[in-house]
C-alpha cells in the first residue's frame, strides 16, 4: 500500500518535471558590441574587465552566458528572475541611456556592494567558483568604480 502511494508521488514528479520543461523563460542575449559605450566611457583596467565578466554580466549585462544546468526548469526561472532584478538595478549593456548622476551613484553602489561583500551573490559565487573575489579583485574593482566617479560628478555639475 504505502510503496504504492510512494510510486504515485515519483511518477506525479516526475511528469510535473518534465512538463515544465517546456516552458523555457526567455534567454538573456545581446548582440555584440552591447558593452561597448560602457567600456569606452568607464575605460576599466585589464583585470577589472576581467572581473567584470567573469563575476556581474551574467545579471548586469544583455547577455548570460548559460551553463547547461541553468537550463533545465526550475533552476532556468529562478535564474531569469534574478537576471530581471539584477538587470532592472544595474544594466551595463544599457549605460548609454543612464544619465551623468545616475551613473556616478550606480558607481558609488558598485564601492558599497563590492566592499561589502554582498555583490557578487552568494548563490551565485557558489555555483561559479572562478567568481568569487580575492580580496585583491575586491580592491581593484572598487578602485576603478571610486575613481571613475570623478568623470560624472565633474559632468554632473551645473555650468
Ligand atoms: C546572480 C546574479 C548577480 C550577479 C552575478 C551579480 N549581481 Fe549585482 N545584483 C543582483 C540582483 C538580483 C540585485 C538586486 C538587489 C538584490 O536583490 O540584492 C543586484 C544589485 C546590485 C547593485 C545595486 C544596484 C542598485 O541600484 O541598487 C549593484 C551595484 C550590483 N548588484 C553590482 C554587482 C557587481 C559589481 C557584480 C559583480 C562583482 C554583481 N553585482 C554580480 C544580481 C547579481
């Protein structure tokens, strides 16, 4: 009787996973070049260029790149919801359209985030070990978001 129930359960599952697999969220991808105005203007180092997308384009760019994981339900919805949120936050593929004071306080949150450990996420720095931040990376990310500030607040002032 009770394996019977069990079996149930595993077949019902089962099939609720598999169904779900069809319904794919839509994936987050860009053309080339979706980076480019904000690479120019910010102008980042070699090595925070590297952090940046080896650790925050996944969820603050146009474009994710998927480990094969990321795409099976449900991981692939709770990973296109962090994506929206992030990318509602902070978008670097979207740079252009952000105003000089705008950018000076995404830079500024950059500084707060990066120090403080909450960025990159937790759940993401778990599945992806090659973007957890030495604390080196931290200080050089943060150095080039603190200075390239300057360049908006200068802009950002009334003439
Ligand atoms: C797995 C997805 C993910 C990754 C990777 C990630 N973030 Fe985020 N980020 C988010 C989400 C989601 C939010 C929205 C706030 C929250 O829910 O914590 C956010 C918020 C932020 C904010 C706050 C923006 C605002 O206006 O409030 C900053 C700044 C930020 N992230 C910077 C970074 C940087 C820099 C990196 C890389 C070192 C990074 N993030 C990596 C998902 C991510």
């Amino acid at each position: 009787m009770r394996s019977n129930l069990v079996k149930k359960i595993g077949w019902t599952l089962l099939i609720a996973l598999v169904a779900i697999q069809f319904y794919r969220p839509e994936l987050n991808t860009a053309e080339p070049g979706h980076l480019d105005v904000f690479l120019e203007e910010t102008n980042p180092p070699e090595e925070v260029r590297e952090i940046l997308s080896g650790a925050c384009y996944d969820c603050h760019s146009n474009q994710t790149t998927y480990p094969w994981y990321s795409q099976v339900a449900p991981v692939s919805y709770w990973l296109a919801d962090h994506i929206d949120h992030g990318k509602g936050n902070l978008n670097f593929s979207e740079w252009s359209g952000y105003p000089a004071d705008r950018k000076d306080h995404k830079l500024e949150e950059i500084v707060e985030e990066v120090k403080s450990g909450e960025m990159p996420l937790n759940s993401y720095t778990w599945a992806h070990s090659e973007a957890r931040l030495s604390e080196t990376e931290r200080q050089a990310l943060v150095a080039w978001a603190d200075r390239t500030r300057a360049l908006y607040t200068l802009n950002a002032r009334p003439e």
